[in-house]
C-alpha cells in the first residue's frame, strides 16, 4: 500500500508542478478563471476531509483498544463527511457544466477540471476502502494486535486529505 501512496503522491505532484508551469505562462488568465471558483465550496470540502481524517485517527485509536465496533463507527463517521464532499463537489462540478465550463474552456478549467475530478475519484476509492474496512471491523476481524488493514485504510485516506489540503489553495487561493 505505501508503494501505491508514494505512486499517487508522485503523480499528484508532477500535476502539481505542470499546474505551476502553466500558471506562469498565463498568470492573468489563471486568476480570472480562479474567480470564477466557489472558495466557500472549496473550504467547507477542506473542513470536512481534515475532519473526517480526525475520524479515521479516532478509530485507529479505538481498534489499538480493542476496540471494534467503536473503530468501525468512526470510519463510517469518516466515509459519512466523504460523501458530504463528494455531494458538495458534484453541485460544483454541476455549476460548472451549467456554466458551459469544460476542459477545453481555458487551460485553467483544463487543469481545475482534471485535477478535481482526478482527487473525487480517490475520495470514492478511499470511501469504498473504509467502508470494506470498516465492516470488518464491526464483525470483529481486527484486533489490538492484528490491525494492519485499519491502518492501511486509514494512510489512504489521510494521503487524499493531504493532497486536498494542498490542492484546495493551489487552485482555489493562491494567485
């Protein structure tokens, strides 16, 4: 699994880095299709990943204990705010096809369009991850001393709140 995170890291980060380079070839479009972005949106979406990462840190806790079912409810208290950013993101997503905003508008919606639909799809996987690990969890398949599959889950998930926590003021703040 950290092979696979350390992948996705790099990936996001050359992303990352071709975003910047862009940027630089057009800072005034950039920062007018950057308006155009709902920074609410974009901060609720940053409080409900860091949360629901706290979550995920509670129910490793919990199973550390021996703990469960307890472990198990925070991981569904964690996919619980996943899928509140995904809703959020899919009205945002929604606004922005309304708008007659798509790939080919502008490089900046290019790069917003792929980046955030490309994290989304993590944001699923990482759910459907918790859910599966959660589940067992609750039927009693971790333990204090057999935990491993918690704490992979819960690496996975915080790698996709760490590349939102980045992502969120590349596209949406910095200018």
């Amino acid at each position: 699994m950290w092979f696979f995170i350390f992948a996705e890291l790099l990936v996001f980060g050359i992303l990352f880095l071709a975003y910047a380079f862009a940027r630089t070839g057009d800072v005034a479009l950039f920062n007018a299709s950057q308006l155009q972005l709902d920074r609410v949106s974009g901060a609720i979406n940053t409080v409900l990943l860091i949360s629901s990462s706290y979550f995920v840190v509670r129910a490793v806790e919990c199973i550390r204990r021996d703990q469960g079912k307890s472990s198990a409810r925070w991981l569904v208290a964690a996919i619980v705010l996943g899928s509140f950013f995904v809703v959020l993101k899919l009205f945002e997503f929604g606004a922005k096809y309304q708008a007659g905003i798509t790939m080919s508008t502008n490089t900046f919606f290019m790069f917003y369009l792929f980046l955030a639909f490309f994290h989304f799809m993590h944001v699923i996987l990482g759910m459907v991850i918790l859910g599966a690990v959660a589940l067992k969890a609750r039927r009693g398949g971790y333990s204090a001393t057999d935990h491993a599959g918690v704490e992979t889950g819960a690496a996975y998930w915080h790698m996709v709140d760490l590349v939102w926590i980045i992502l969120f003021p590349l596209i949406y703040v910095m200018h």
